[in-house]
C-alpha cells in the first residue's frame, strides 16, 4: 500500500515538474525570440547607416543586396544574443512576479533556482550553439561579406548622366547634356571633352541625338547629330611651336562609343581574405598563433646573430687590424693614425652606426607588426569562448533582476537592460582595444567584462532567493523617513 502511495505521489511529483517546466520555457521562449530580433534589426540598421554612402548610387543587383544584408544580419548574431537573452529573461520573469505567479510557485515549495533550472539548461543549450555559429558558420559569413563589401567599395558609382551637369565617372571624358527627353534616351546641347591625351585637345559638340548602352551593358553609345568635332593638333614636328594646327570637321551624324568595363561588378578571389583572423575558427587560429611565435623566435635570434657577426665582430677585426700596424699594439691608437687613416676610421665607424640603426629599426617594425598580429589572433580566439561565457552570464543578471523587480512588458525591462548591455559593451570594446595596442593581456582584454558582470549575477541570484527587496522604493523612502523623522522632545 505504500509502495503503491510513493509511487503515485513521484508520479503526480513528476508530471508537475514537468508541467512547470513547460510553464516556464512557454514564458519565457517567445519574449526570447521577440527580443533577439527586435535586437538584430536595431543593429542591422545601424550597420546600414554607416554603410549607406557606398551602396547607394552603384547599380547593385537585388540579388547582391540581399545576399549582402543576410551577412551582415548573420554577422551581428553574436552581439545581439547576449541583449536579447539578458532583455528576454528580464522580462519573462518580471511579468512572472508582477503577476504574482513566481510567489505562488514558491509557495507550493519551489526554490528560485528549481525555477530557473529549465531555463538555465535552455541557456546552456544556446551557449554552446553560439559557440558553435562563433567558429564554423561566423568565419564563413565573415570571408563573404568582406568580400562582397571590398567589391563593392571599389566600384564605381552607377552611369548616371544627368542634364545640366558635366558628368565624369568615365575616365579621360567629360560629359554635357544640356536636356534630355522623357524617354531617357533622347539628348540635346551635347558636349563631350577628351582627355585621353593628357588635355582638351579634342571637343565634340552636337546639337541632339541619342543615349543607350548595349545589351551586355559594356559599353555606353551616343549617336549625335549635327555637330562639329574641335581637334588641336600634337607637337609632333616641332615642339617649340606656338601655334599649332587646328582640325575642324563637321558632321550630320556620329557615333561615341565609351568603354563601361569599369562599371562592372568585380570578383574579389576569396583566399585574398582567408589567413584573416576573422575567417578563422578556433583550430586553424591555434595553428597560426604557433606559427607567429615560432617567426618570433626566429626573427629575434637572427637579429641578435646578425649584430653579433655584422657589426660587432666586423669593428673589432677592424681595429685589431690596425693596432697590428702600429709598434707596441697601444690602446690610444686612434692618435697615433695619420689623417687620411683616421678619417677613414671615422667614416667607417658612422657608416657600422648608421648601417646598425637601420637594421634595428627594421626589425623592430617587422616585431612589432608580428606580434600585432598575434595579439589580433589570440584575441580573436578568446573572443569565441567568452561570447558563450557572456550568455550565460546575462541570464543571470536577468532572470533574478527581473524576479526583484517585478515588471514585465517592454517598459522597465528594457530601460535596466540597456543599461546593463551598455556597460557591459563599453567595458568589451574598451578593453578589446587596449589588447589590440598590447596595453593589456589579450586574456583580459577579452574576459573583463564577463568576469566584471559574473558576480553582479552571483549578488542578483542570492538577493532573488532571498526575496530581497532591492529595488522596491516604499523601503527606501520608509527607512529615510525614520532617518530624518525628527525626535519629539523631552518633557
């Protein structure tokens, strides 16, 4: 009969957890979902901003547009996820506090963190995805988008010739349209200045005609009428000559073909951009930081070698040299040397400085270079992990603030979110920076602003568990009210 009892009562205690679990994902899911794409496109846009100035004007396909918008929309993942679960697990359980379900579950005898437990192996899971996404699919999305961002930064503007304007996208041309018809095509008051030649040494004017390029949009053709072509002879024969001969034609009909190669969408070959730390997962990252320490060894041992056997034992074998020629081998040797000897030892011995400052100068650029690099490397590499690190951390800086505060909605939550991302963001960058410039270690230049916010989580969590009243502001206009209440005196 007991037997029978326990196993009902782990039942009815099985089926409740995971009642509660699904309680409690369901909450929390869709605010997650709503946020990080709420998230995504506020920096999607931003990324738009300060890259509109080059897409704007260059005849891009749609086709290129949308490819390009989807990288950089998947290159913005790893710092919209941190805000969005930080944001999501705020508001989830605020509006469980603020409609006072939270309590009613830990009346029922549920601790905060038998609560959280769902949600904390839910993290986990996208902890570990954004590992994942960091180090196989990031790089990708990286190497395609740098691509596609160089082709289209070295393109020139779309052809667009407007009237009343000279127009000079077309290299060693300037063109003049003073009207153009409703068709697009149709052109008059036409003037065209070439300056293939090194000059306006050859004008075409033309009182009409018309405007169109070819089908495979390689070249741009202007069939002109009526018109005259104004050519001013080169100096061939004579180059002393002050005036030269002038050619004048006129015609009823010409054609001008322009060249349009230049306009084409270039190619970029993508392993240009592959040995960049952005393109590279963890793996080939670890390969290339042994690779720069191994150059840096080497570098720094040929130096030294280089010094020792150049400069320094090449001035002593020289000095030796001449203390042999001189009776006694005396140290002051140098007074003893005629003129045309002793000026030719100072000229050789500023030639070793000078030649000695050059190359440790070169050295020390090409060591500096190397170990920037290995830093952007190694910061690269933290940066893989500490983003995981940063999910985790952000749930529990939202999930007990959001118990504390007890507000839902996008009001409260959003404002104390912000703030915290801000700082967050403020302190990564900052300190990103100052690895990058070898003022600090890369290690925590990377992992300061997890490791600053992990114990705000740790504090949050404990005061949640607690019931802390940490943000309710009736406490702390009481506990002022009885700080400044004045005493009654004494009869």
């Amino acid at each position: 009969m007991n037997t029978r009892w326990n196993n009902s009562n782990f039942v009815q205690r099985f089926a409740g957890l995971k009642t509660l679990h699904r309680f409690t994902l369901k909450a929390y899911l869709l605010p997650f979902l709503l946020t990080f794409f709420i998230a995504l496109f506020v920096l999607f846009m931003q990324f738009l901003w300060k890259w509109v100035d080059e897409l704007v004007g260059k005849g891009l396909d749609w086709i290129v547009v949308c490819q390009l918008f989807f990288y950089a929309s998947l290159s913005l993942v790893p710092l919209a996820l941190p805000l969005a679960i930080l944001l999501s697990s705020l508001m989830s359980f605020g509006n469980l506090a603020e409609h006072y379900e939270l309590a009613a579950l830990k009346a029922s005898g549920l601790s905060l963190q038998r609560i959280m437990s769902p949600l904390i192996i839910f993290t986990l899971v996208i902890s570990l995805t954004a590992f994942y996404f960091s180090n196989n699919v990031l790089p990708w999305v990286n190497l395609k988008m740098s691509r596609m961002m160089f082709d289209i930064t070295n393109q020139k503007p779309a052809l667009h010739i407007k009237e009343g304007v000279f127009y000079n996208g077309i290299d060693n041309y300037s063109i003049y349209v003073g009207k153009k018809g409703a068709d697009e095509k149709t052109i008059k008051n036409v003037l065209i200045y070439d300056h293939t030649n090194d000059g306006n040494n050859r004008v075409i004017a033309a009182e009409s005609g018309t405007m169109e390029s070819t089908s495979d949009k390689k070249s741009l053709l202007l069939n002109l009428k009526n018109g005259c072509s104004y050519e001013e002879m080169a100096r061939e024969k004579d180059p002393d000559m002050h005036s030269l001969p002038f050619l004048r034609n006129k015609f009823k009909e010409q054609l001008v073909r322009f060249d349009l190669s230049g306009f084409k969408p270039t190619n970029t070959n993508e392993n240009l951009f592959k040995e960049q730390h952005q393109m590279l997962n963890v793996r080939q990252l670890i390969s290339f930081m042994d690779t720069f320490r191994r150059e840096d060894l080497k570098l720094r041992s040929e130096f030294h070698k280089t010094m020792e056997d150049v400069y320094y034992r090449n001035a002593e074998s020289f000095i030796q040299q001449k203390k042999k020629k001189l009776a006694g081998g005396d140290s002051d040797f140098v007074q003893k040397l005629n003129k045309q000897d002793r000026h030719m030892v100072l000229e050789s011995a500023i030639g070793m400085v000078h030649s000695a400052k050059g190359s440790v100068d070169a050295r020390i650029s090409e060591l500096k270079n190397n170990t920037e690099t290995s830093v952007q490397f190694e910061v690269e590499l933290h940066k893989k992990f500490a983003l995981s690190f940063s999910c985790l951390v952000m749930f529990f800086i939202g999930a007990p603030l959001g118990a504390i505060i007890r507000k839902g909605g996008l009001g409260m939550p959003v404002i104390v979110s912000l703030l915290f991302f801000v700082v967050y963001w403020v302190i990564s960058i900052s300190f990103e920076k100052m690895a990058k410039e070898s003022v600090v270690n890369p290690i925590i230049g990377v992992w300061m602003a997890p490791a600053l916010l992990f114990p705000l989580g740790v504090f949050f969590t404990y005061k949640a568990t607690v019931d802390s009243a940490l943000f309710d502001v009736d406490v702390y206009s009481r506990f002022f009210k009885r700080m400044f209440q004045a005493k009654p005196a004494k009869v």
